[in-house]
C-alpha cells in the first residue's frame, strides 16, 4: 500500500482533532473564566531509505534519504491568559486580575477554578453554582481537611516561611449571620469585612484564598469550569490575593473566556483547508493503485 495514503490518514485524523478543539473553544466564548486550548502539531518517524555517509578520499559526503510517515498531536495546550473584564455590579462576583485560582470543595475533592460567579447557601456560605464551597482563610468556617468548626469569627492562618499556606488553614469562606452583622464588604485582597448590626465596629471575618501552581498549563480539567492538580502541575501553593504573585480581586467583575473569534475563525479555514488537501493524497493514491490494477487487464 502507498505510504502516501497512510500519510493522508494521519493528515485527516489530526486535522478532525484540530477541529474538535476549535468547535470547543467556540462554543465557550461567552463561558467566564474559560480558557482557550490549543492544538500544535508533530511529524510522526521518517523510514530511512539509505543512511548518511561520511566523506572518503575523493568522494563527498551523501545526505540521508527519508521519507516521511505522516503527523500526529504534539500537544494540547491551555492558555492560561488573563481574560476580559465584566462589570456585572454583583458584590459576590470576583475575577482575579493576574495569576491564581479560586480553591472549591466539594465533599473531599479540592478543586480550582477561574470563574468567580459565587453565591449564598442558606446557612451563608459562599459556594459556586453547582453548591461547592469556596474556600477562605480563617473566619467562622469548617476546616477544609479536619472537618473542625471555628465560632465565632477569628479562625487561626499559619503562613509558611515562603509566605504560603497549608490545606489546613483553609476554611469553608462564610458571610456572618445578620442577627449580628448587618452588611458585608469584600475587598481587592479578598478580605470580607462585615459592620455589627449596632454599627459599632467594623470586623474581620475571613478571606478568600488563592492558589498557584509553578505549572499551571499541567492542571487536568474535569468540566464545570473546574481544574484539579496533576503530577505536571506542580503543587498548589496556598496564598492571599494580591501578594506572593498571587493576582489581586476584582469584585462586581466577572473574567471573560479568553477565547479569540477571530484567530479561531482563521485557524478553523486553515484547519479545513488542511483537511481537505489530506482528502485529496488520498483520492489521488487511491487513483495510482487503481492504475496498477489496471496493469492486469
């Protein structure tokens, strides 16, 4: 059979792949905190016909010759780019202006997240659409590993010499009853702060924490706009918004997908162009061996 045609086949394979990862960065343009993937591109092994050789009295070197077998997928990136900004006025709407990822728990898992569109269970606490909880740093929470409950406001944060934290200092982030507090205010450091119904004092009830990762394009999504680490990732580091590289908070702001239409656009005409040219080996492969098998009649 024609390596040609096998190389054709490879061609339409990646290519179809190629597609199936524009369609999806398309179909979440408009998915907050969604981050664009890309695909790069590989040869796949040479079959050497005759090896290379050295120079050798009055004769000159001879350059290999190869033939090619085909492309495969290199990889596929995710661009960790910092998306758009949108004002949507709502106090429990975060975006993070730089590096990081909010910290959800859900059950025992420990997940991560760019989008910050979170919302107020019934007992007050800060969970994302599908009811995780966001967790924070110190506060009247639960903590996140032994299950220990802090109340009132006022749960301990250990940071590390490296200024980051443990998985123990982080809590299930909760807005204060308003049988003792009568509003609340979140700032760019992610710090709530609530006013006692008197109006006597202005307190501290937690923060919300960020994490990072030294790899963050190693992270594994696993769908609802949610990563976990991998062993590629690196492990998550613990931090405070605004500090530690960490990005500061931007509240009443959602962060847009970072997703280019027009780049997407423009790769999905190279992509098709790409796949049909593949299409064409191998209907003029297909062509040669019909003439071979011509040959016999």
């Amino acid at each position: 059979m024609l390596r040609s045609m096998f190389a054709g086949v490879s061609g339409l394979r990646n290519h179809q792949l190629k597609m199936d990862v524009i369609g999806n960065n398309i179909a979440n343009v408009n998915t907050a905190g969604y981050k664009a993937s890309r695909i790069v591109f590989q040869e796949m092994f040479s079959q050497t016909i005759n090896n290379a050789s050295a120079p050798s009295g009055n004769t000159g070197g001879v350059n290999p010759k190869q033939v090619g077998l085909g492309v495969r997928t290199a990889s596929i990136d995710v661009q960790h780019s910092t998306g758009s900004a949108q004002s949507t006025e709502n106090p429990l709407d975060f975006m993070i202006d730089g590096e990081g990822f909010f910290v959800i728990q859900d059950g025992t898992e420990i997940y991560y997240t760019r989008a910050g569109n979170f919302y107020l269970d019934t007992e007050g606490y800060l969970v994302t659409a599908n009811g995780a909880y966001v967790l924070g740093l110190g506060g009247q929470n639960v903590n996140a590993l032994t299950g220990e409950v802090t109340y009132p406001a006022g749960g301990t944060k250990t940071k590390s010499v490296d200024g980051t934290y443990s998985l123990a200092n982080l809590f299930t982030s909760r807005i204060p009853d308003t049988d003792y507090y009568s509003s609340y205010t979140i700032d760019k450091s992610g710090t709530v702060y609530a006013i006692e119904t008197n109006g006597s004092a202005l307190v501290t009830i937690g923060q919300i924490a960020i994490a990072t990762f030294v790899n963050p394009e190693g992270l594994t999504r696993v769908g609802d706009n949610l990563y976990v680490s991998s062993s590629n990732s690196g492990t998550p580091r613990y931090k405070e918004p605004d500090t530690e590289g960490a990005g500061p908070l931007l509240g009443g702001t959602l962060e847009m997908s970072n997703v280019d239409l027009s780049r997407e656009f423009t790769e999905m005409i190279i992509t098709q162009r790409g796949f049909q040219a593949n299409s064409r080996v191998i209907t003029v492969s297909d062509t040669l061996l019909e003439e071979l098998i011509n040959l016999k009649r």
